[in-house]
DNA sequence: TTTCTTGCAAAACATTTGCAAATCG
DNA sequence: CGATTTGCAAATGTTTTGCAAGAAA
C-alpha cells in the first residue's frame, strides 16, 4: 500500500532546503536557494517536486493570504503569525483551547477535518523600531 | 478627515451584489452577477471597485487559500468553514475562547492585530450524500 | 479646470500543463 | 524495456497597471 518514497536529487535538494530554512519558503525563494547552491532546476521541476514532497507528507504548503504559497518543513500541528510591517512570517505552537472545534461542529453543521489559523500582527523587532 | 463615500453607480451596483450574496463570490462570480443584471464592467473596475469598497470598509475581502479571492458582505468578526467536496464557504460565528491570543502574544512577542481561522470540513448537504 | 473614475488592453505573477528527452529500475 | 521524472515553453487564472477618454466637482 504505501508506495515507497523516490527521492531524486531535485526533490531531496529542495527538501533540504524548505527544511532547513527559518523562513516559510514561496516556490521563488526556493529557486534562489538552488541558485546558491549551484542548481538551477526548472520551474515547473520546482513545483511537481513540492507537491510529491507535501502529498508524501513531508512538508506542508501554506497558503497565508499573501498572492504566493509558503512551504513548511515543520510538521507538527502549529499556526502562524505574519508580520504586517516586514512580512516575516512565524510558527505559533499555542493551541486553540479544545471546545472550539466542537462549538463549531454544532454551530455549522460540517465534519471537521483541519483548521488553520493565521494571526497577523507586528514582530517584535518591528515593535523595537518604533512601528 | 472621513472623506466622504463616493458610490458610483459600478461601485453600488458591486457593494448590492456582494452584500446580497450568500456565497462569498470572488471577482469572477461577481462578473457573472453583473452580466445577469444586464451590466458589463471592466474587470479593471470591478477590481478597483472591490478594493474601493474593501478600504471604505464596507466589505471584507477573504484569502481563503483557494486560488481567487473572495468578498464578503458581513462585517462583524467571524471566520469561515470550506467544505473540501463541494467548496462551498460558509460563516462560523463560533468565536475562539479568549485566552488564546494573548498566549500567542506572549509566545511569540508579537503585538496581534487581527487574527483568521478557515475550518475545512465536509458541509451537511455532503454529508448527507453519503461523503 | 482639476480631480476622480472608467474601459480596455497589456503586463505581471503564480501555477499548471503538454510533450519530448532523459533517467531509473 | 516500461515507468517515472525532468526541462522547457506555452497556457491558464488572477490581479495589477498604464493610459486615454469620460464624468463629476
């Protein structure tokens, strides 16, 4: 049943690379990360590469409002805060407390399989400027 | 300092449609109301108009993390449910317990401005089709 | 007249697709 | 060999932009 994994050299590169990066990679910074390292694979490699590695479940894809999707090696179930002032976007490991999904089960009338919830706001180091 | 409303009759004519919607449409929806109408705008005005409207604070407009965004008519603070079959949105009025964010800002530092949640889920008419 | 708004077309941007060539097993 | 993956370019969908013409103040 669980069709085993087939790591090519462009989709381990670009696993490392969401993987190890602070920053919540779009599709674009990947193609700079590559550049750096002396790779340059082809657009639309970029994108087949990132949704094998999301539906394998190794990464996550963000869409976060912003026009690009963001890519997540972290998988461990956790939100997200943006920047409004730098665009700088971090984890939030805070849960929501329990009841709420339940509320809104009841409230709606939907099965629900996930949420996901973006805060926006100002950084600290933002704030620290005097913004 | 409040600069007053300037409604033109394709930025009325957009604000009744949204406002009238029940299915968050997006700028394509709203083409297709307009020609039902018997009105024809430019999708540069109809974009400008959203945005118009959106500044003036009359409408919301919603990233929802499918591709186009959508625009929505019920300004009090809520969040909004998709189901993953038929893609349908709906309202959650359900608010999360309070405590939340100000855990997040104490997680994180940062000063939170605004925060969004999307539930994916399957709606009751999927359900009941046996989804 | 001066300012704002519209219409239209082109541009920009993110993403997907089609297909031939290369690679893997 | 057959199946999968890559590279490239073209196509798609959404949104923005530039600019000339029109309407409003």
């Amino acid at each position: 049943m669980s069709s085993k994994l087939n790591l090519t050299v462009q989709r381990e590169t670009i696993y490392d690379i969401v993987k190890n990066s602070i920053n919540h990679p779009t599709a674009a910074d990947i193609m700079d990360a590559l550049r750096e390292r002396g790779h340059q694979f082809a657009y639309g490699t970029v994108y087949n590469s990132l949704k094998y590695l999301t539906d394998a479940g190794l990464i996550r894809e963000l869409k976060l409002g912003d026009s690009a999707s963001r890519y997540d090696g972290q998988l461990s179930d956790h939100n997200h805060i943006i920047c409004r002032v730098c665009g700088r976007v971090d984890e939030v490991f805070a849960t929501p407390p329990d009841p709420w999904a339940g509320t809104v089960e009841r409230e709606t009338g939907y099965k629900i399989q996930n949420h996901q919830t973006v805060f926006t706001g100002i950084c600290p180091s933002c704030q620290a400027e005097g913004r």
